[in-house]
C-alpha cells in the first residue's frame, strides 16, 4: 500500500529525514518509535502532504500513485489520514460543520452522494459513543477549548468517521490518562481491517500494550535503525533509545 | 459615477428646505437652524482633522447632493418583494424609502402595552409631546450628526415603558433607492427602567446606486434597562454612508451594539455610549467585509464615568481587493469610575497586498484600581489551519473559506436574533468561494 524508498527531505535548509525506507501492507499495523526530534512528525506530516518541505532523494508510493506529487486533499481522498500531534483549533467552525464538510469532500472523490442530514447525525453520534465523547462537542468550535484528551480523541473520531485507508496516528497516546488511552486503542483496535493499514507514531511503548503492532520500527536522527517485531518495543522500554543509537546501525533495517 | 462635480455647488445649501418634518414648529425649526449653523461653520470634514485621517469624505461633496427629497419616492418593486419577505419573519417592521417612512410597505403589528413604535415626521408635525431632545445637540458627535439634525426626513421612535419587554425585534428597513440623494433617517429609542428591546437596522441599496445615507440614532437606557441594537450595511459598492449610533447609559443598564458593514463604497460609523451610572454593561461589535475599493471606518468611543462597569469590543476585517479598513476605539476611564473592567480587541485578516487597515486603540485612564486591555492583530490566513481541512480532504478554496467564515462567525454568533444571525451568516457566505457549499452544510 504504501512504499518508501530511500527519502531524503528537510525544512529550511536542515535535513529531517535521511534515507527512510519503509513498506506497509494493507492489513498491518506499524509501530514508529524513536526519541524526541528523530522526524516522526516530519515523516508523518510529509505523508500528509504538508507544504514547504524539500525531498532531496527518494520516492514514495500509495497504491500505484506518486504521492508526493499528490497535493494534501487529493490524499486525504485517495485514503490518507493523519490524526496530528498537536490538533488545530479552528475557531468560528463546529465540529460538525468541519466533519460534514470533509466527509462529503470525501463522499464525493468516491462518486458517492453526500449523506443527509439525519444520516450523518447518527453515524457521527455511534461513533462519538464508541469513543465516550461528549455530544456537546459537535456544536462547538472545532478543538477550541478542548482538553488535551478530548483534542486527541476528536482526531480519533474524524479518523473513524472518514474511514481512511491509511491511517497515521502522531502521538495520539501522548497527553491521555489510562483509561482514555483504552478508550482511544479501543478505538483503533475496532479499525483494524484486512484493507487497512495503520501506523502508530509513539515515543513510548505504553500504547503498544493496547494496539499491539506487527512491526515496530526505531526511527533516530532521520533514520530507520531497527525494525522488529512487537516485542522490540518492550525491549526498548527497558534498555532505552540509548541503546540502539549505540548499535551503529551500519545501513537500512531489514 | 457620472454625477458632475458642479452637481453639488449647485445643490449647495443654503437654507434649510421648507419641505422638512415639523417646520412649523418653533423648537424644531430652532434646532434645525443652529444645527445648519454649525454645519456651514464647518463644513463636511478634512483629513487635516485627527478624527478623520484616515478617511477623506470630501469625495462626498463632490459626487451626491447633500440635498434631501422633497417628497417620498415610490418604492422600487425589489423594495416591495424584500419587505413583504421581511415582514412574514419580523412582526415589527417600519420601511422607509430615501428617509420617508412608507406606510404601504411597513408592517408594526400590535406592540405590547408600554410600547409604542412612530413615525419621526408625524411626531413632528403632530401634536403628540416629543421632547426637545430628540433633536439634540448632544448626539452631534461628528459634523454629520449636525447636518443630520438640519435635515432628518423621518425615522423610526421607539419608545419603552418601564418594565416593558418587547419579545420580537424592531425592525427598520432604511432602502435606498434612485442615483444621486441623499438620505437622512434619524431614530430615536428610549428603553424605559427595566425594559428590554432588540432593534435592527438595515441599510439596503440596490447595487450600483450612488447616493448618500447620513443617519443618527440616539438611545437612551434608563436603569436596569436593555438594548440589543444590530445595524447590517448592505448598500450598493457606489454608496456613501455616514452614521451615528450614539447611547446613553444609567445605572445596571446593558447596551450591546453590533455593526455589519458589508456594502458601500465608503462608510463611517460613529458608535458611542456614555456609562453614566455604576454597573453598566456596554459590548460592540463589529464586522466590516470589503473587497474592490471599499473603504469602511468604524470610530468607537465608550466613556466610562461611574464605578464598576464593563465594556468589551470586538471588531473583526476581511478585506480583500484595495480595500481599507479603519478601526479607532477610544476608551475613556473618567475620574472616579473605579474598578472599570474595559476590554477591546480588533482583529484583521488581508486576503491581498493592496488591501489596508490602520487600526487604532485609544485608552485614556484617569481613574485608579481599572483592568483595560486591548488588542489588535492585521495578519493572514494560518498555513496550519489550512493544512488541517486540506488534510482531511477539504480542497484549498473551501478550507480558505471555511476558515474566513469561522473568523466572522465568532462575530455573528453574538447576534441575539436569531432570523438576523442567519440572513448575516448567509450573506458572508455569499461572498465566499464554495460559501454556497458550507451554507448548504449548516
Ligand atoms: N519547520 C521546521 N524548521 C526547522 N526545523 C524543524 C522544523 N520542523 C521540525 N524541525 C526539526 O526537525 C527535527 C525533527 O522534528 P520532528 O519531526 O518534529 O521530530 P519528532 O516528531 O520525532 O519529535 C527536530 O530537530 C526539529 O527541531
Ligand atoms: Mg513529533
């Protein structure tokens, strides 16, 4: 589904990413970990199709397509979805407004009608009480005011509503307590789908307990230094990022 | 714009016409009279004058006559339909055509016992007691609130008896019709100790008309009283408009004024109020919409001038096109207005390089133990906000009209009537890219 292959790319000058090379599966769960400032966020926003970056080397496929040549809405048509680190405020737009527009954006791509009114009501309000949100968050402000948690479990929501092929999660364990980090995990686990990839940006392996993935990767410095199975989070956990940046990884991870 | 230059040194006045409401009457025609002193002694202002920088009004001389009607014009047909459409919703509706009330066209159904919804012009020529000062010289805040006084037409009085609620909005109508006049509403509200009131002003013009519009109203809050007063300019893109919305406030009394200022070539709002008792309640609110060479000028003032009162302002601009943009709010905290709680922000977004804003907070402090605060942005659309709609599918002109929307909204939801909300609400978006698409959604 989705193919890296050797990509290099930095911002203003400063190399990010040097040398990524990753392949996701449909029906896969992928774990990205590594220390603060390895480029998680920039890989992840770069799949996204933010602006204003530079890729200096290398390509990236989604399902056939050339993405980085995609721009951000055309992805998020064809099925990419980023749930972000820190979720916008957009102050003056409610929350259902904001998911009614961006489903039907993506109703539309599929050549599929735009859903009613009541029909929209009753899907957004199954999945808000899968995810224990608050209804009295539709009518407000997209994430203005939210707490922490509840900003996370609103990116959470949108990615259940939109339904994406791809989803990419940045640090949506960060900033939860325990029980809406079960919240949100069950929330994850209930997508999980043959057609369906995941991948899990965290900086601790906490969330793994509760999504457990098929592949974990470390990412350090901007680049892919180790990639295992579940239990290399665990084994990170105890040792710490210390240890595999001292690995010396000679080139790419298997 | 094909009114000559001469057009109006040839209407230039040098009297004031015989034709005007209540020139039969001694207080009447006296006020008139001195107020056309003034006038003449100054004549339409400069940008010499501190007050007026940024915005030249003598192009107003040179393109209208300052000249009223003599007699009512009939009502354009889009004027009847657009009346009729309003009257189904509001209950208490007054129209005036270039600054004539227009019976056939107003619907002022019943009004609650305690109040009483008039013609300007009849309370004039009748022998009804209006007091003297509803032509006052206290309301003169600008040159224009003079030459107003010289030769208001009609307007609307709206007069509350104490503890009176008025549950639907007054609503005026003020149309604009025909090229070249010049329009001269003036209202009067007085909300009695305890009553409660919204009233409307709508200022419409068909699209290319030029004329001029200088309006004033005058309110008065006794205590505990409330007013909810909404003015939406939607003039034609070659109208001048000048007014004045001057308050006056006694104690635990709530004034909330709202300005949308969407169509004219060139708009000047004066809106005051003077705090005159302890715990008054003063917010304005505004929201000027510009594209093209439109020019819109809002300058507030809020006098503080007994303990314990609040205000809060907020203003927001989208201005697009070469348009421009003037916010000037004056705040005065008086000697012993203590523990005054004053608030004033202003915000602008520049949708492109030749638009412009000159914004201007004003504080003057006499008093001790006072929170004021004030701020004021000019900036653009933000880069991360438009990544987050674009990145959950929202193609790039919605997201920027989403966003642009959002930034008014939080202006608009402070409209307490609900039919105005939605009719400013849409009228925005009708000038957004996909805005059909999101007014669909809503
Ligand atoms: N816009 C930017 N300009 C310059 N440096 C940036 C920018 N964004 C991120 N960086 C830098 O890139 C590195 C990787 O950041 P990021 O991808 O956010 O890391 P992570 O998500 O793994 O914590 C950091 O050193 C960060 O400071
Ligand atoms: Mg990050």
């Amino acid at each position: 589904m989705l193919s890296i292959m050797n990509l290099h790319a930095g911002i203003n000058g400063k190399d990010i990413l040097r040398g990524i090379d990753l392949e996701v599966r449909a029906g896969e769960v992928h774990a990205i970990m590594g220390p603060n400032g390895s480029g998680k966020s920039t890989l992840a926003q770069l799949l996204a199709g933010r602006d204003g970056y530079q890729v200096t080397a290398g390509s990236v496929r989604y399902l056939e397509q050339d993405l980085l040549t995609m721009p951000a809405e055309e992805r998020a048509r064809a099925g990419i979805f980023l749930a972000f680190q820190y979720p916008v405020e957009i102050p003056g737009v409610s929350n259902a407004l904001f998911l009614k527009t961006a489903l039907n954006s993506i109703r539309k791509q599929q050549g599929l009608s735009e859903l009613d009114a009541m029909d929209f009501l009753q899907l957004l309000r199954d999945k808000m009480k899968l995810l224990r949100m608050d209804e009295l968050l539709l009518p407000r402000a997209v994430n203005e005011g939210f707490s922490g948690g509840e900003k996370k479990r609103n990116e959470v929501l949108q990615m259940a509503v939109l339904e994406p092929k791809l989803a990419i999660l940045d640090e949506t364990d960060s900033g939860l307590d325990i029980d809406a980090l079960k919240i949100v995990a069950d929330g994850v686990n209930g997508m999980r789908d043959p057609q369906r990839a995941i991948v899990l940006v965290t900086h601790y392996q906490r969330l793994l307990e509760f999504i457990v993935p098929d592949v974990v990767h470390v990412l350090s410095q901007g680049r892919i230094v180790r990639s295992g199975k579940a239990d290399l989070a665990r084994e990170l956990e105890q040792r710490g990022y210390g240890w595999v940046e001292e690995q010396h990884p000679a080139r790419k991870a298997a | 714009m094909n009114i000559q230059l001469e057009s109006w040194e040839h209407m230039a006045l040098e009297q004031i016409p015989q034709f005007l409401a209540g020139s039969g009457v001694p207080w009447v025609s006296q006020a008139r009279q001195s107020a056309f002193e003034r006038y003449k002694a100054h004549g339409l202002p400069t940008r010499r004058e501190e007050e007026w920088k940024y915005t030249d009004v003598t192009q107003i001389g040179k393109r209208a006559s300052l000249a009223p009607d003599s007699i009512p014009p009939d009502p354009p047909s889009e004027a009847a339909l657009f009346s009729w459409a309003l009257a189904q919703e509001h209950p208490h509706l007054m129209v005036f055509v270039n600054g004539y009330y227009s019976d056939g066209l107003s619907a002022i159904g019943e009004m609650p016992d305690g109040a009483r919804l008039e013609s300007l012009a009849e309370l004039l020529d009748g022998t009804a007691e209006l007091s003297s000062e509803s032509l006052d010289a206290s309301h003169e805040h600008t040159i224009f609130g003079a030459l107003n006084t010289a030769l208001a037409t009609d307007g609307a009085v709206l007069h509350l008896a104490a503890g009176t609620v008025l549950q639907d909005p007054v609503y005026l109508l003020f149309i604009a019709s025909g090229h070249g006049t010049a329009i001269y509403p003036r209202n009067l509200i007085v909300v009695g100790e305890g009553a409660r009131a919204t009233v409307i002003e709508h200022y419409f013009g068909m699209i290319d008309a030029h004329h001029f519009t200088d309006t004033l109203t005058q309110i008065k809050l006794a205590a505990g009283a409330e007013l909810q007063h909404c003015k939406l300019l939607q003039e034609g893109n070659a109208s001048f408009h000048v007014a004045g919305i001057h308050a006056e406030q006694a104690a635990h009394s709530r004034f909330g004024s709202q300005s949308f200022a969407l169509g004219s070539r060139l708009a000047r709002n004066d809106i005051t109020s003077r705090l005159n008792g302890p715990e008054c309640q003063c917010e304005f609110d505004g929201l000027y919409l510009l594209d093209g060479k439109q020019h819109v000028d809002h300058h507030t003032r809020i006098d503080h001038l007994a303990p314990s009162c609040t205000s809060r302002e907020y203003y927001r601009g989208i201005l697009d096109g070469e348009s421009h943009g003037v916010f000037n709010g004056k705040v005065i905290v008086h000697p012993h207005a203590i523990k005054t709680d004053a608030h004033q922000s202003n915000r602008n977004l520049l949708l492109s390089r030749e638009a412009e804003v000159d914004t201007k907070p004003q504080l003057e402090i006499f008093a001790d133990d006072v929170r004021c605060t004030h701020g004021a942005t000019v900036g653009q659309l933000d880069d991360d906000s438009l990544f987050y709609l674009r990145s959950r599918g929202i193609d790039a002109d919605s997201a920027h009209s989403l966003l642009l929307y959002g930034f008014a909204n939080d202006i608009i939801a402070r409209v307490a009537d609900p039919g105005m909300r939605t009719r400013i609400e849409h009228l925005v978006l009708d000038r957004l890219p996909q805005g059909e698409q999101i007014k669909e959604l809503l």
